[in-house]
C-alpha cells in the first residue's frame, strides 16, 4: 500500500516554560526551570509543594469569552488556548467546504480533577441541587477535542485519546494515521492537561511517585537519570502540532517544520504502574517505530526520553534504548525535558513532540537539569552540559505510561 506522506504545518505550546512555542523553547534551550512553588491552592498540609504550571494563564487572552471559560474545566481552557494558536500558525485556509476534512485527535490523561473536587465540595456541603448540570459536561476529557472543535470550525473525526503518560503520543500517531489512510486531509493533534490539583497531589504522593525532597529549591526536584532522583514532579500545558497531507501542504505554499515518518506502540503486560525492568517493553515500540519509518537505527541521532526521574522508569528507559540501538546507542544526543518542565501526563507527548520538531528544526539537542550523580544504570550521553548543536536528520520522542503502555514517534527534518 502507497503510503501519503503526513508533515507538520503548525505548532502551538501552553507549558511551565512559556505561553508560546518561542518562549517555551528559549527557555528549554537556555536550561531555565519552569518548576516553583504552586500557587493554584494551599499546599501546607502537602509532602510535595512544587510543580511546573502555566504561568499568567488567562482565557480571554485567547478570546475565550468569560462565561464560556467558566464552563471549562483549566485542562479545555489550555486545548481551546492552543488550539487557536495553532490554527494562526499553521495559517491552514479552514472553509465550509473543507471542514470535514480537518479533525481533532487529541490525548487526555485525567480529565477535570478540579471540576471534579469542586462539585464533589458542593453536593457534601449544601446538597445535590446544588450540583452544576455543566459539571459532567467540564469534566469528560472528551470535551477538550470538542471545544476545540466549536472554537476553531473543525468538523472531521474528533476524539480522545486516554492511555496515562503516552495519551498525546499516542494521539499523534492516531492522527498520522487518519491523514496516511486518506480519511483526512490535516489533523490538530497533541496532548492537554491540567492536574495540579489536591486531589492529583494526593494520588501521586499516595502512589509514593512524586519528589518531595526539594520543596526548597524546586529547580532542582526534577532529576532524570540521577541517582537521588525521588520521583517526579507534576506539570500541566498543552502541546499541540497540526498535520498534514504532505500534498495539500505542498499546495497551498504551507510552510514545513518536520516529516512525521514513523509510529510504534506497544504493552508491557507486566504491572499496574512499574515498567518491565528489562525495558523490553519500551524497546518493543522503538523497534516498531524504526520498523514503520523504514529506518536502521543508526539513523536516529536524538531522542527526547520519556525521563521522568522515577527510578524505575528512568532505569528501564535507558536498558530500552540501549537493547534498540546497541553500541550506537553511546552516539545519540538524549534530552529529558521533564527536568524542566516537570511532568504534564497526557500531556507530556504533546510537548515533547514539539520540542523534538524544534530539536530538528533549530539543530539543538536542549540539556537535561540536575544529572550531578550519574546512576550507573543510566549511562548515555543525557546532554547534560548544556544544550548542544546536533546534526540531525531523523529523532525520536518517547512516552510511556501506567498499565505499560509504550509509544513512540520518529520525525524527519524537513529538506525541501
């Protein structure tokens, strides 16, 4: 089967670093943490007291009227945010006539916690009638594709992608697909989220997974590949790209940031939260990924590591890459971005992907904060100096997440 070719017209960022794709990126490259002390409520009674939020977050700013934005949860607030960013972006000529020819595939993980914790505080203290009817419709993370959709005028296949810390990776990939099956002509695709709330505090401190070691220094929690590492921290943004039938991209003068060339996915079927020590696992979707791409991997000269500075995952990740790429494996530039952006869940892969079209574009591989004490586990070239210039053609994100669910992607740098 003849493959269509699917490029990248369009980027847009919501995230702790910046609330653009410049800023975001300036910020990675110049190795500028965007992790402090939450300010969304009273962490007092908390273990952990920091995390990587979207600062000066306003609505209207992205011409959200104030009532509508008071029937979103934060989380849709940043989708229909960047998605509008996106489409000024891309500059993609939407119409009547093309409109469903354009959808929307984007990954959530955990949806409206906070609508959740509001309405729960409502219905204990005065009752159900006070209970909102626009409570289920804020917090179903379906809703982030589907005001996506009402604010921007697409009218194609529109979905949610849910799959824990891979959602937004595997949205892409989803969304790569549509466009090479020729069931659609672009896609708006990443990942948004928004769980910097008690209740996603509570959760991940229970599960024993987030720092909480460094309340005070915050720039320093978030440790991929180190050997203090003690769990991650929480972020929340969106990272959102637009793709695009390299055809209809080619014809309207669109300009190109990358080639998405290949997608690969996997199961640990293994554990509820731990990956497969081994990395066996993760291994098999960055197998998969060369696979799709047609590609060897000695072709692949960057990755954006999923590195989320938990022991087990960070361990795991760096055997995964080391059983894929064997000995070339010593060559390849490796960013963990978490360390400056913490971890946005689902969407981290959104991010990511971003920041790895970036990578290629600019030629920079950014640096990875806080590696002081190497972990013998982790023997890469993590970039750790800094950021570095790279010469690269092809690169790779990866993302996994609870239930062992693994995705990889694989973009190209565009060469007209």
């Amino acid at each position: 089967m003849n493959r269509r070719r699917v490029v990248i017209t369009g980027l847009a960022a919501l995230s702790p670093l910046g609330n653009t794709v410049e800023s975001s990126w300036e910020n990675l490259v110049a190795g500028k943490s965007g992790i402090a002390p939450i300010t969304l409520f009273d962490t007092a009674r908390f273990d952990s007291r920091i995390a990587g939020e979207v600062k000066d977050f306003k609505p209207e700013a992205y011409d959200i009227p104030t009532k509508q934005a008071k029937r979103m949860d934060r989380f849709t607030q940043f989708g229909v945010a960047a998605a509008t960013m996106l489409m000024k972006h891309c500059a993609f000529p939407l119409t009547e006539d093309n409109a469903h020819s354009v959808g929307i595939m984007v990954g959530v993980g955990l949806g409206g916690l906070r609508t959740i914790e509001i309405f729960h505080e409502k219905l204990m203290t005065a009752g159900p009638s006070k209970v909102s009817p626009f409570m289920i419709p804020m917090l179903i993370s379906n809703m982030a594709p589907g005001q996506m959709a009402i604010f921007t005028g697409v009218k194609g296949n529109n979905q949610v992608c849910t799959s824990a810390c891979a959602s937004g990776t595997h949205a892409i990939g989803a969304a790569w697909a549509e466009i090479m099956l020729g069931r659609a002509e672009a896609m708006i695709s990443g990942g948004v989220e928004a769980t910097i709330t008690e209740m996603g505090l509570s959760g991940f401190t229970a599960l024993k997974a987030l720092c909480c070691d460094s309340n005070d220094k915050p720039e320093e929690a978030s440790r991929p590949f180190d050997s203090t590492r003690s769990g991650f921290v929480v972020g929340e943004g969106a990272g959102l790209v637009f793709l695009e039938s390299l055809e209809s991209a080619q014809a309207r003068g669109a300009t190109i940031y990358a080639e998405i060339v290949g997608f690969g996915a996997s199961c640990d079927a293994h554990h509820m939260t731990a990956p497969l020590e081994s990395g066996e696992g993760m291994a098999a979707a960055m197998r998969n990924a060369l696979h799709d791409a047609g590609l060897q991997p000695e072709d692949i000269a960057h990755i954006n590591a999923h590195g989320t500075s938990t022991h087990m995952n960070d361990a795991a990740e760096s055997k995964a890459i080391r059983l894929v790429f064997g000995k070339h494996a010593d060559s390849i530039k490796i960013s963990a971005t978490k360390s400056m952006t913490g971890h946005l869940l689902g969407a981290a892969g959104g991010l990511e992907a971003v920041f790895t079209i970036k990578a290629l574009q600019e030629g920079i591989a950014p640096g990875t904060l806080n590696r002081k004490n190497p972990d013998p586990e982790c023997d890469l070239d993590y970039v750790t100096t800094g950021s570095e210039k790279i010469n690269c053609t092809y690169a790779m994100s990866n993302s996994f997440g609870f239930g062992g669910t693994n995705a990889c992607l694989i973009f190209k740098k565009w060469a007209e």
